[in-house]
C-alpha cells in the first residue's frame, strides 16, 4: 500500500488537559522544564534589561517569552508540532522551540496494533529496517543506547529513554540529556479503517548539532529525511506481512 503523509491527527473523545490561567493553549510543558525556563528567562531579562541596549532589549524579550513559557506551561511551537514534555500520554519529546528538522510519516499494514507494538517496542529490532542504525540496546525497561552509521565507516552514538507509552497504540521517546544528538519521536498505532490492518504513524524531530557530529546526524537521513523515514516504513511493512526485509530497496545513508 502507498504511505501517505499525516499532517494532523486528533484522537475523537480525548480529554483535554487542564490550562492555565495565563495561557490560551493546553499544558504541554514539563515541571522541571517550567522551573528551568522561569529562571533562565529571568536571569536573561534581568541582564538584558540592565544592558540598555538594543541587544539587551532583545535579550529580555527572549527571557520574558521564557517566563511566560514557565510560568503558563504552554509552549505554542510544542502545540504546533503535537509534542509535550509533561508526562501526559501524547505525542513525544521535546527539542528546543524553533530548532530541528520534523518528519510524519503514515503507512498502513496488515497486521494488528499489538502485534505491530509488541515488535517496536522490542527497540533491539529497529536496526532491522532502520538501515542508518547499527544497534539499540535496552538499559532496563524505559532506557536505551543507539548506535547509528555514520560517515566513514564511524558510528554516533547516545542514550534515549521512553517517556510515554500507552500499550498497543503509542510509544514516545527522546534522548537523554548530554547525549550528542537531541532527538524525539513518537509512533502511533491506530486501527485502520474497515478492518485494512494497521495506520502506523512515525513523528520524528531531531537536532543535529554543529561540527563533525552534526555533519554525521545529517547524513544519516540523506538529502530527504521523509524518503528515508518512508523507506523504513516500507521495510517494517514488510518484515511484519512476510516475515522478511527488501532487499532492494533504498541503501543505508551513511554507508
């Protein structure tokens, strides 16, 4: 079956989550992300203020728009982008307002939700149609270490964690703190329509960071980040209804 690209997709029923006071949108950011951004963004209007500049004015409206964020615990690029950092069981991680590069990407497959869950959230198969990784191995039951194919036969490696997962129909991660390269995703698995199978969504965000690391991340998608995303799908259809990858199509981005 062709893929096609999801560019919304809301849950008929779902409750929503209480808002602030201060805020016109749903609480989608973490207590200690709210905590962090209210001190940085005070620390920044403070310095920006005391400046008296145009720089400093600049600084200080980055640090006021931190505040809001901390204080409201709503982030609009978050909302824009269906992600949240406040253990609410929806969508993924978080990278940094206005950084990194997002792909969605749906296909259907026929085989059940469960079926397909149970086999992802064995995260050791991912390599197996994920061609730009090389290992992934678990660090108990919520944390992992990825190891990706790199230029020259190197390889960029960081730990991630699953921070919301609903059984059969959502698992959501991203990478640890620290880790080389910032990255959040989410995959959805919704029951397709008349019984066709399985709607498998994959919302991907990650951040290559500056230098030789960031040149790596890059290329571990190619050019198309959503052709590589789809190619993968394309092989994960096919492990799950024949029991086998293709091989013929798309080769690894960095090999």
């Amino acid at each position: 079956m062709e893929s096609t690209l999801a560019t919304t997709h809301t849950r008929p029923g779902a409750e929503q989550t209480p808002v602030s006071l201060f805020s016109n949108g749903e609480i989608n950011v973490g207590q200690v992300e709210r905590l962090a951004s209210v001190v940085a963004g005070a620390a920044l209007a403070v310095y920006g203020l005391d400046r008296r500049t145009l720089g400093g004015a600049a600084l200080a409206l980055v640090g006021g728009s931190l505040i809001y964020r901390g204080t409201t615990g709503h982030c609009p690029v978050y909302g824009a982008l269906g992600l949240r950092t406040n253990g609410e069981p929806h969508g993924a991680a978080a990278i940094p307002a206005g950084h990194g590069v997002k792909v969605d990407k749906t296909f259907t497959i026929n085989r059940s939700p469960d079926e397909l869950y149970r086999f992802w959230r064995q995260l050791e198969n991912l390599p197996r149609f994920m061609n730009h990784l090389e290992s992934v191995q678990t660090q108990g039951d919520k944390r992992s270490h990825w190891v990706a194919k790199a230029p020259l036969e190197t390889t960029v490696e960081w730990d991630a964690e699953i921070i919301t997962e609903r059984e059969g129909s959502l698992i959501g991660w991203r990478s640890l703190e620290g880790s080389e390269v910032d990255t959040a995703g989410s995959v959805h698995f919704t029951p397709a329509p008349a019984g066709r199978g399985t709607e498998v969504r994959v919302v991907l965000k990650y951040d290559p960071p500056a230098g030789k690391v960031g040149a790596a991340v890059a290329r571990m998608f190619g050019a198309a980040p959503e052709q590589e995303i789809e190619e993968d799908l394309r092989r994960f259809k096919q492990i799950m209804e024949a029991g086998e990858a293709p091989t013929t199509l798309g080769q690894p981005a960095c090999a």
